[in-house]
C-alpha cells in the first residue's frame, strides 16, 4: 500500500521518541512520509526497518493500526 507500511517499532533512541519497545511488540502500520505509526504511539525514521507483509493474522498487529489499514484497503478497492 503506498504511503504506508507495516514495520516493527525499533528499540533505539536514535529510531524512536521512547527508547525501548516490549519484546513482544506488534507490527504496526508507519507512515512513509511523517514516520509516525498510525495509533501514534511510535516515531521512527521512515523506510528504515524491515516491512512486515500482512497476512491476515489480526492478533498478531497493532488493533488500531490494523483498523486504519483495513480502512485504507476499502478505499483502495473502491477506486
């Protein structure tokens, strides 16, 4: 999807506004452009981690991320 992609929020001060991120942290959906992930809980230099593909696997990624890329799926398939 453009503008948008799904990444792992990145355990480096450097990368991110925290500092740390829990080991069992979920994927969640960055803006390509701002860096910030939807549910703004995370910042992080854009296109820097590795994108994570979605399969479909709801319990596995961000629940509010999750809801806007479903979101931006419908748009897209409208158009």
């Amino acid at each position: 999807m453009v503008g948008y992609r799904w990444e792992l929020p990145l355990a480096s001060e450097e990368r991110n506004n925290t500092g740390y991120i829990h080991g069992n942290a979920k994927p969640h959906l960055f803006n390509n452009v701002t860096g910030w992930s939807h549910c703004k809980k995370y910042w992080q230099e854009p296109l820097w981690a590795e994108e994570i593909e979605y399969k479909g696997t709801d319990k596995h990624f961000c629940k509010k991320c999750l809801k806007k890329y479903k979101k931006l799926q419908e748009k897209q398939h409208d158009n």
